[in-house]
C-alpha cells in the first residue's frame, strides 16, 4: 500500500512539476557620445546570447547630426542603423542562428560613425549560452531518474532483508522443535 502511494507521488511530481526556468540575466546599459554637443545614443543590451533566440541592441538616441551606428560581432556579423532627426529609439537585431555552439567572452564593438570616420567606439564582452531551460529540465529529468532507482533498489534491500529474517525465524523454530523432540 505504501508503495503505491510513494510511486503515485513520483509519478505526479514528474507530470505536474512546471518546466524549469534559468535566471534571466538582467540587460545592461551603456552610453555613447555621438556629438561635440552632449549628444548621445543610449545602448541596452543582453549580456547573454542565447542560441536560437533573437539577440536584439535597443538604441535611444539625442544627436545633433546624422550618424550611423554599428553594431560589429567579431569575426561573424556586422549591423547598421541611421541615427537621424535629432532623437529617435530603433532596435539592431541579430538571429538565433547567429552562433550554433556555446562561446564565452566573444568580443562585440559599437560605433558611432560620420560617414566612413569614426566618432567614438566601445567594446564588449558576450556569452553564447545555449538555452537554460533544456539544460535544467534535462539534469532535473536525470536526478529524478536516478533516486527513484535508488529508492526501488532499497525497497528491494528492505524486502530482501525481510525475506532472509523470516527465513532464519523458520529455521530457529525447526531447531527448536528437533531439539524437544531430542
């Protein structure tokens, strides 16, 4: 009866057990001058890439002239986007198929750039993650396999252990009775 309960309660954390989320990482801010006269293009971006989902660069900006901003990962793609009209926000984005395996520390530049003279440059540092979740449920789907076979295998210690006792309870009871009879 115990053992019906304890599998049923196996069997309904597994199915009922909400998908396993890893912490987002919290985008990051940077500022860049685009201007002599306190012009400026506020960058936010992930810190992570994450394989198959879209790597997107929020851009707002307050610049006197028209510039261009690029957006360069080293040795894999470049993006441009216009900066024009005085202020505006606008987004850069790069596919999920970007990158197909887990890099760390892949250098990333932003420019500011009047026509082909660059205005000011910054670089940063990005991870290539592959996604959280499928890592997680995975490792968390393993451990669970593992301790049910752990908890099967004392169950069949227990029974065992059991098994041997009762026996060695019949065998002292025989003796007992050939030694009355003796």
């Amino acid at each position: 009866m115990v053992k019906e309960k304890i599998v049923g309660m196996m069997i309904m954390m597994i199915l009922f057990t909400p998908g396993v989320e890893g912490q987002e990482p919290a985008d990051e801010n940077m500022v860049m001058s685009c201007d002599d006269n306190e012009g400026v293009v506020s960058i936010r971006y992930n810190p992570v890439f994450e394989i198959g989902e879209e790597w997107t660069v929020y851009l707002e900006w307050n610049c006197e002239n028209d510039v261009d901003f690029v957006v360069e990962i080293t040795d894999t793609e470049n993006r441009t986007i216009s900066i024009t009209n005085g202020s505006g926000e606008d987004g850069i984005v790069f596919p999920g198929y970007t990158f197909y395996e887990e890099h760390f520390n892949i250098l990333v530049r932003f420019w500011v750039m009047n026509d082909d003279e660059e205005i000011r440059m910054q670089e940063i540092y990005i991870d290539v993650n592959k996604t959280a979740p499928d890592d997680l449920k995975n490792l968390w789907i393993a451990m669970s396999i593992f301790w049910i076979g752990i908890g099967w295998y004392m169950k069949y210690m227990y029974e065992k252990k059991e098994n041997i006792e009762k026996n060695i309870r019949a065998l002292k009871e025989e003796t007992g009775e050939d030694e009355k009879k003796n």
